[in-house]
C-alpha cells in the first residue's frame, strides 16, 4: 500500500489491485469522491451509464475499499456528473425487422458463420442518445475484440440500417 496520506488515493490503489489495468482506467480512475457527511460517500462518475454499471457490478468492492482506507463503515452512492436521458430502446426499423435485426443481416453477408453465431448474434443494441449506439456484449475481452477487429464493419451496418451515421460503442452488458 502507498505511504501517501489521502485515503482516496488508497482507495484507488486497493481497486486497481482487483481488477484489470483495463477496467481500473475505464470505471475506477476517472471517479470523484465528495463527502456528504461522515458516513456518507458521493462519487460523481462520467454518465448514468457508469453509475449503474459500477453500482450494479461494483459497488459492494468500492465500499470495501472505501471502509478499509477511511477506517470506518462509509456509505457510498454513484452519481452521474451530467444529467442524460435514460437509455432509449433501438428505433425499430420497417416492421418485417428490428433495427438490430437489419443490422444482423448486414453484417451476416460479411462475415463467417462461425464469427457471426460467435461474436455478434449475441450483442444487444441501446441507444445512449440519438447519434449514440451502445452495443453490448459479453465482457470487456469481446468488447475489445470487437472495437480491434468489427468496429468498421458494424458501424457501416448501423449506417446502412439506420439511414446516418451513428457512433458505435461497444461495452460489457452488465447485466450478464
């Protein structure tokens, strides 16, 4: 552990040590802690769609963390620095197919059977705004798989179903 005095800084210490470099700079490095009274934490992280994934995956090691470097049992909460609509379902395109439907077919013609039942048969579509696609999948090793090696392919996808251009995201499902 560091000699550093702040506990924060200890905190984030103790964090990167259970997770991968990966998601520590992602999820855990960009938070700002506020304290709203002695045993109550707030810390603001970038969007809505952070603090529900760390809530939701995360929040039982960030309070470890935080009790183990304050001292002292400390409640914390997720806050999201800027206030952004909720996730909105994928615009359905004609109503034979889904949008995420017409993107699949798109991108089955491009690629291999196995590839297409492997990497993007199982990806759910959310938009985050309206020039904003989520696309989620499985953990942060196929999220990385898919931005290195599919990005161009299932952006033009998106472009071609949805009629624009849309900026693509892939990101785990924290639901999984």
């Amino acid at each position: 552990m560091s000699t550093t005095a702040n506990p924060w800084n200890i905190v984030l210490e103790l964090l990167h040590r259970e997770v991968s470099d990966y998601q520590f700079v992602t999820w855990f490095k960009p938070m700002k802690p506020v304290m709203q009274a002695p045993d109550h934490m707030l810390i603001w992280v970038e969007d809505a769609f952070v603090a529900s994934l760390l809530t939701q995956r995360h929040l039982q090691r960030v309070q470890n963390a935080v009790s183990l470097a304050y001292g002292r049992e400390i409640r914390i909460e997720f806050r999201a620095e800027t206030e952004e609509p909720a996730a909105q379902p994928v615009p359905n395109a004609p109503a034979d197919l889904s949008f995420r439907d017409k993107v699949l077919e798109i991108l089955r013609g491009e690629v291999s059977e196995y590839q297409y039942n492997a990497w993007f048969k199982p990806m759910k579509m959310v938009m985050k705004d309206p020039d904003h696609l989520l696309i989620l999948v499985e953990d942060a090793f196929v999220a990385s798989i898919m931005t290195r090696r599919y990005a161009l392919s299932v952006k033009n996808a998106v472009a071609l179903a949805a009629g624009r251009d849309i900026e693509i995201e892939f990101t785990p499902d924290c639901a999984q």
